[in-house]
C-alpha cells in the first residue's frame, strides 16, 4: 500500500516539475495555462495518493473533496484567464492596427 | 465455469482492441486509421462488456452496462463521420 | 470455501492481466497521438482513449468492487462525444 | 503475484501519464498541446477510479475530458499565431531547468518522508463517525455540503466571481459555422440523455458518487453540445433567467445557512433531521449555477444584448 501511495505520490510531483518547467519556459498565454494546469493535477494526484488505503480499504474522503472542490475552482480560474487573453489581444492587435494607421 | 467463460470474452474483446490500436500506428492515412479504430470500439468493446456482464451479479448494472455498450457504438459512428470530414475538409483546402 | 477465494484470485489474475494488455494498447494508440503527423490522427488516438478509457472502468469496477465506477464508464462514454465533437468543430486547421 | 501485477498496472498508469504530460509541455503548435491536454484528463479520470475516487473520476471525466477541452479549444481562435516558441536565453534555460530539477529532488523527499512518518489522526475516522447525522451516505457529499459547507458556499463565490471576470471583459464570440446534419442529428438524441444523466448525478449523490459539481457541469457539456451543433442558439437565451440563474446557488445557499442560524445558532449548521432536504435543495440550485456560469464563460463573454436585455426572439425557449 505504501508503495503504491509513494509511486501516485512521486508521479504527482514529476507532473508539477514539468507543468512548472513549462510555466516558467513558454510566454504565449495559452501554453502557459495548460502547463499551470498540469501543475495543478500534480498536486491532486498527490493529495489523492495520500489519501489512498489500500485495495480493501477505505481512502479518505476529506481530499476527495477537496480535490473536487480543486477541480472546478481551477476550471472557473482558466476560463477567467482565457477571457483575460481575449480581451488583451484585441487590445494588442487594435494597438498595431491604429499605429499602422498612423503610419499612412 | 461463468468466470472462465466471461475472461475468454474479455481476452476475445482485448484482442480487437489491441489489433486496432496496431492498426492506428501501422496504417497509412488517417481514414484507414479511423476504420481500423472501428473494430476496437465495435467489436473489442462488446466482447469486454459481454465478459464484465457475466460477472456482475446486480441486474440493474447490467442494464447499465449494455447502454454504455450502445452509446459508444452510436458515439464512434458520428466521432469517426466527424473526424474524416474534417479530414476531407483539410484535404481540399490544400488543393 | 477455499476453492471460492482461489478462483476469485485466479479471475483477478486474469483481469489484472487484461488491464496490462488494455493499457498496452492505450500506450501504442498514444504513439500515434504524438506521431500525428495531421491533427485528425492525434483525434482518432483520443477516441481509443475514450472507449480503451471505458474498457478499463468497467474492468476495475469488478477488480475493486466499486459499482460506481460503471457511472463514471457511462459519463465517459458520452462525454468523449462532446470533446470530440469540440475537437472536430474548432476552427484551426493547421498543424 | 496479485501485487506484482498491481504494480505494473500502477507504472504504467504513471509512465503514461507523465509522457502525456511531458509531450503537453513541450508540443511546439497550439493544437496539438489542447488535443494531448484532452487525452491526459481522460487519463486522469482513469487514475482516480483507479486510487477509489469515483467522485473525482466523475467530475474529471466531464470536466477535464469535456468542458475544460471544449474551453481551450473555442479559446485557440483568439489568438493569431498558433505556434510555440520560448524565448528565453540559454542561460535562463539553464537557470530554469535546474531550479525545477531542485525543486523536484526536495518535493520527492518530503513527499518521501512525509508518507514515511507514523499515521496520525485520519479524518476519515471522523468524518465516517458523523456521516449518521449528515443527512446523506455518500461521505463526500457529506463533507462538501454538511462538515465543510462554509468551503463550498466560498467555491461557488469563486465560480460566480470568475464567470463575472468574464463577462465584464468581452462580448461573446463570433458564431461559428455551421455543422454537419449528422451532428445535429445525434445532439437531439443525446443532449437529453445527458440532462438526465445530470439529473441522475444529482440525484445519486446523497448515497453514491456524483452530486451538484458533477451534475452541473453536465448540464454545461450538454449546453456545449447544443452550442457547437446549432451555434446561433445562445440568441434564444432567455437574459433575465440567465441572470437569476446565474446567482441561484449561492443566494439558496445563503438562505438556508441564515434560516438555520435562526434556529440552530450557527451559520450552516443543519438540524439533522431535515438534513438530506436542505442538502438536495442546495444542490439543486448549485447545479443550475454551476451550468449557466460553465455555459456563459464557453461562450465567452456577454450574449448580445447583455446590457439592454433586448434580446433577438426567434421562438426558441431558454434551456439553461
């Protein structure tokens, strides 16, 4: 059993190590989303492995529902940030459009 | 018996599975791919839920069980129809 | 008695190894997913998750004894649909 | 041998998931990283059936595979150029690359020490102890609704809060084109189905895994589903019931919380006995708003007419 929280749990921090790596490497907003977002399934998967008792026991229903609780708040958090990036290239792309304007 | 019956259907089902996912590396184009994906979700998947059928005692899952069983049917008939008309699609824009 | 349990760990043995070759299959499928080279061929390897996703919640609901797990099967089930259909309908075609 | 097999289940669940992950990261188009995102969450919902969290496997089934994808992939349009490049020098390279590889050496052994450690109080214990008076079986449900319902109250502030960033920031998006007949075909058929597996969900979480987070954002996949196969319908919308919706949740959710203060003292603090109503009750109301804020933040700003509430009629009612 311990094995197998230590496996889930050690997967879970190689999932943040590489979502992190990525966040700080890209600069493009999407990218960079979808690796916070795999940072943050790194740290479910830990909360879970914790969580975890074993093929007859019962696990832990504490971060269980934290976890769910995790899930949809990071789904509303990557919608609200989606809409940021919406909004800030149109304003980047009505910037150039009036420059080039100028430009004439 | 019921068990042993039910691992066959289930090693009978894998076989589809694992043929079609061969199938998805090996093939040439995307559309012999998507065929070769057919026979997992038709085939591979009925001959699993036959096996997980016999060995589920509740009635109620069961039941259960057939609807994910046609659902997944329906499903990879209108993915696949999706897939390969975007396919298509991308196709003729290169032309 | 004994002869019962035996042949249970036999049957989970046989389910366990099902589930082995079932995410052998997932893993080559995912091969084309990486390979692409167009993005319907990285599609078609998510549909194989999709119903290799199903095989393998209705294969660990009997190994877990959690009947549950054929709700999340059914769920997934329909909403591979949706994420293909997203994937299918979105608007850039370039790879 | 039973365990040897559990473990190589185990591995290669965890090797897969890492590649994913890793090929997520490091894809050079736009498109490909979404396509693998989408595949990892279905991955994901395999892995917590797999650690016995049927309540995660759902809700990661329809939020990772579905909405969250479906999010992503409207959003790739926003952005002109779709391919990935960094930017940073080599020396910043370097710097990153080994600041992650401490960081990770250091998570790896407390993580290592930390499971390591003797058992302390579980929870769980307690958690298993109170489920009698929870009003519902399900001990999930009783702790995001009855122990911890102060955190789920704050959860759908932040839900309604992030779906308000939204629609102050943009209009919504142009209409797409339209689909195909077979797809409008199958999404007469299925989004039914879907609005009763919602329903189900909802239903079942008292005594089984589901419950309003699950259930809501099926109703937002099945929203999702009518928007790609009719993609002009957001123009029947009903804006006033779109509005009162959108806040349902937490305004139920306030109410019985200040009811039961007036008679138990407490905010939130159920009388046992009518428990598993006051919980259906919210959760109800927390579904519905938790589709029309997952709905509005897919379509991804206001409806036209947002402001005004003159809305275009053409004849369709409003379905959520």
């Amino acid at each position: 059993m311990i094995s197998t929280q230590l496996l889930y749990s050690l997967a879970g921090v190689g999932l943040f190590a590489i979502g992190l790596r990525a966040t700080l490497l890209h600069h493009l907003l999407l990218p960079r989303l979808l690796a916070l977002n795999v940072c943050g399934a790194g740290v479910f998967l830990i909360f879970i492995a914790v969580a975890y008792a074993g093929i007859e026991g019962m696990a832990d229903p504490v971060p269980h529902a934290l976890v769910l609780t995790g899930i949809v708040v990071a789904v509303s958090a990557t919608a609200m940030a989606l809409a940021l990036g919406r909004r800030l290239e149109s304003k980047e792309s009505e910037t150039m459009k009036s420059e080039a304007m100028k430009d004439e | 018996m019921i068990d042993s019956l039910a691992v066959l259907a289930v090693f009978f089902g894998l076989f589809f599975f694992l043929s079609g996912s061969i199938g998805l590396l090996r093939l040439p184009d995307v559309f012999s791919r998507l065929h070769a994906l057919a026979k997992a979700d038709n085939i591979g998947l009925a001959f699993v839920t036959l096996g997980i059928i016999l060995l589920e005692p509740s009635l109620l899952n069961d039941i259960k069980l057939v609807i994910i069983w046609l659902l997944i049917m329906a499903a990879s008939a209108v993915s696949s129809h999706l897939v390969a008309r975007r396919a298509l699609r991308g196709e003729r824009d290169d032309d | 008695m004994i002869s019962a349990s035996a042949s249970t760990s036999i049957l989970t043995i046989a389910l366990l190894f099902a589930l082995i070759i079932l995410l052998l299959s997932l893993f080559i499928g995912l091969i084309r997913a990486w390979l692409g080279p167009s993005v319907e061929d990285r599609f078609s390897a998510v549909l194989l998750i999709g119903t290799g996703g199903v095989a393998i919640l209705m294969i660990l609901a009997i190994v877990l004894q959690i009947p549950a797990l054929y709700d999340v099967a059914l769920v997934l089930a329909l909403l591979a649909v949706v994420g293909t259909v997203a994937l299918t309908q979105s608007e850039t075609t370039h790879d | 041998m039973i365990e040897i097999l559990w473990f190589l289940v185990d591995s290669m669940l965890v090797l897969l998931l890492l590649a994913l992950a890793w090929t997520t990261c490091s894809s050079r188009d736009v498109m490909r990283a979404v396509t693998l995102f989408i595949a990892m969450g279905l991955l994901l919902a395999i892995i917590w059936a797999r650690l016995k969290a049927p309540d995660l496997a759902l809700a990661e089934a329809i939020i990772g595979a579905g909405v969250s994808g479906a999010l992503l992939l409207s959003a790739i349009s926003d952005y002109p150029s779709t391919a990935i490049t960094s930017h940073r020098s080599p020396l910043m390279h370097g710097i990153i690359n080994t600041f992650t590889l401490a960081l990770t050496i250091l998570m790896s052994w407390a993580v290592w020490h930390g499971l390591n450690m003797s058992d302390g109080v579980r929870l769980s214990e307690q958690v298993s102890s109170q489920i009698p008076v929870s009003g519902v079986s399900n001990p999930v449900t009783a702790v995001l609704l009855n122990f911890r319902a102060y955190d789920t109250l704050l959860e759908l502030a932040v839900v309604l809060t992030a779906v308000l960033a939204v629609l102050i920031l943009n209009d919504k998006r142009a209409d797409s084109a339209a689909s195909s007949p077979l797809l409008r075909g199958m999404t007469r058929w299925l989004v039914p189905l879907l609005v009763v597996t919602s329903g189900y969900l909802l239903w079942v979480g008292a005594h089984a895994p589901g419950g309003a987070f699950q259930a809501g954002a099926m109703l937002a996949a099945a929203m999702i589903l009518l928007q790609l196969a009719y993609p002009s319908i957001h123009r029947g919308f009903n804006l006033y019931l779109l509005r009162v919706l959108l806040v349902a949740g937490i305004f139920t959710f306030v109410l019985v919380g200040l009811w039961m203060m007036s008679a138990n003292d407490d905010f939130l603090a159920y009388t046992p006995a009518w428990a598993g109503t006051l919980i259906l009750i919210i959760e109800t109301a927390a579904t519905i708003s938790i589709a029309a804020a997952l709905t509005l933040a897919y379509i991804g700003g206001r409806p036209t007419g947002w402001e005004t509430g003159d809305h275009v009629i053409t004849g369709k009612e409003d379905a959520g």
